[in-house]
C-alpha cells in the first residue's frame, strides 16, 4: 500500500521547485512537485497562489523542511551582500 502524500510547501517559484528537486532526487526522498500553472488561465493562479507546491510522504515531510529552510537562510545571506 502506498503512503498518502501531503503538501509539505507553497514554492515560490520554478528555480526554487528545481533546485528543491533536484536535491530530494540527489537523496532519493519521494516528493511530487506541482506547478499551479495553467494554460487556460495564462498562469493566473500563480500569481495568486505562488509558483506550485511541493507534496510528499508524512515520514519525508521534516527532512524536506529542514532543506527549504536551509535553502531559504542561505538565499537570505546572499542577498545581504
């Protein structure tokens, strides 16, 4: 039986999605990225809602917020600058 997926974050945007993915694909972590992009709407909902959103199983769900928000400090540190 497969573990039912939950979202874990709102992404902000698609670096942020493939960087993210990226590294959970590098450590083998299960996750589903979803873009809130649609074509009849051009997108609308994104700039409603951010880019997409990142979903997986409940026993990745720390380990994946424990990377965005390692990702997120590093990316404010190189703004400072």
């Amino acid at each position: 039986m497969r573990e039912e997926y939950k979202k874990v974050a709102t992404l902000e945007n698609e670096i942020e999605a493939r960087l993210l993915g990226s590294i959970l694909n590098e450590r083998n972590v299960p996750h589903l990225i979803i873009s809130y992009y649609d074509t009849p709407f051009d997108g609308l909902y994104q700039t409603q809602k951010g880019w997409g959103y990142i979903s997986a199983p409940g026993a990745c769900i720390e380990e994946i917020r424990e990377i965005i928000a390692h990702l997120s400090k590093e990316s404010n540190l190189n703004d400072v600058s």
